[in-house]
C-alpha cells in the first residue's frame, strides 16, 4: 500500500457494514492504513464537509451530525449507533510530537435509534510516554459497549491504541500500533488485530496480531495486511502461536 504524507488532508473516509465479519476502511494520510468494516447490516456512515451521515439496509440516507467539524466515523458492531471524532477550537496549550499546540479533539456517540442523540464520551487529554494527546483517530465502540477504543499519534511514526470505559471515562494505553482492527464477531469478539512494529535482532516488524482489550498479545496473525484480512474474512480462523 502506497504511504501518503503526513501533509496530506483526510481524503475519503466511510465505514460499511455488507456482509460478515467487520471491517473498516479509513483513507487518512495520517494513518496511512486501509481498514475495513463488514457486516450483515448493510449499513454504511460516511463523511460530508464535516458532517456524517448514515445509509440504511435499504439505501435511506439521512443526516446524523450538522457540525461541520466531524471525522472518522464508524459504526458500533450491533450498528446502532456511530462512534466518530469532534475538532473543537480549544488549543491544547501544548505540543504533541507531531503537532505543534493542536486543538482538542472528542469522541462522540450518535445514537440512531433514538433520533440520533448525540453523547460525549470521551474529551480529555491522554497522558502517555510524557507526552500530552488531544489528537484522537479511529474510534471504535467494543461489542459489549462499555468501552471504546481510539488511536493517538504517539511519534512520528508509531501510533498507540487507548481503551476508555464509556461510563467511567477512565482510559488507559493498551498497546503501541501503527493499526488496529476489532473483531465483532466470532471466537475473538472483542479482540484486536493490530499491527505493530517491532525492533528485533535481524531488524524493524511490522507484523500483526491477535491481541486482547487488555493489551496481552494472544496469537500471530501474519506479515501482510493480506493476511490479516484473511484472519478477519474468518472469525473462527485459529490464531497462531506467538512466534
């Protein structure tokens, strides 16, 4: 997959749910990641000038957000509710390592079956490797939907996977990852696949794996993101030992 630079804007960005395990599709040049959603649902939320909107089983669009300042957003595993990001105009007051005082990002939850109410689930700040983070990507709402998971921007070229609990509001930093997907259904449902790199004798990995909302690696996915759709086209598929 071609790396885009990290100069570049968000280009296109959807999350669609057709047809058995879920994937999702992200096209963001800060990620640089092709993930995908899938799942029997037939649903589909994307982004409009900062807007998102949601399409039904039956091709019904309609509205959900009118802020104008929204991203990335994805649908819950049981596709009742979206999970997506929020600029605000806050400044941090500080600097990330990628960004020089950034304005505060949130994470939000619509809710479509009760006329899309919205709920801020989480909008602090992230304290992590000493750093600050307020810059939050690719959310996600765990099946069980007690906590959610999204991405900071740990270096330059490494991200890390923070889990909040949605009635808490405590949050903590699973694992570093350059990306992640969740399982929504399956033998690991809840689980992650999540790439990550790794400095070993012979070099630099960027390998996947199977690893649990509490960080703990749980198995060997593959080396390619080929193989880790393969893993997610099949969500009894047996992980493999760690290596």
């Amino acid at each position: 997959m071609r790396r885009a630079s990290l100069a570049a804007a968000f280009s296109t960005l959807e999350s669609i749910k057709t047809g058995g395990v879920s994937w999702r599709r992200l096209s963001t040049a800060m990620l640089c990641l092709a993930c995908f959603q899938v799942s029997t649902l037939g649903q589909r939320v994307q982004v409009r000038a900062g807007d998102i909107y949601h399409t039904d089983a039956s091709g019904n669009a309609r509205k959900v957000t009118s802020s104008g300042v929204d991203s990335d957003p994805a649908l819950s595993p049981d596709g009742r509710s979206v999970i997506f990001v929020r600029k605000t105009s806050t400044p941090a007051g500080f600097d990330e390592p990628r960004f020089s005082n950034p304005v505060r990002t949130q994470i939000w939850m619509a809710d479509l079956d009760h006329g899309d109410d919205l709920r801020l689930l989480f909008g602090g700040v992230v304290d992590a490797w000493n750093f600050k983070y307020v810059t939050f990507l690719t959310p996600r709402l765990a099946p069980d939907r007690q906590h959610l998971y999204f991405m900071i921007m740990l270096s330059a070229t490494e991200n890390a996977i923070v889990k909040v609990g949605i009635e808490s509001g405590q949050y903590e930093v699973i694992c570093n990852a350059i990306e992640y997907f969740l399982m929504d259904s399956g033998r690991y449902k809840g689980d992650l696949v999540v790439e990550k790199k790794k400095y070993l004798p012979e070099g630099i990995s960027q390998l996947f794996w199977l690893v649990s909302p509490e960080g703990e690696e749980l198995g060997y996915v593959g080396a390619s993101e080929i193989d880790a759709k393969r893993f997610l086209d099949d969500p009894d598929r047996e992980a493999r030992p760690l290596p």
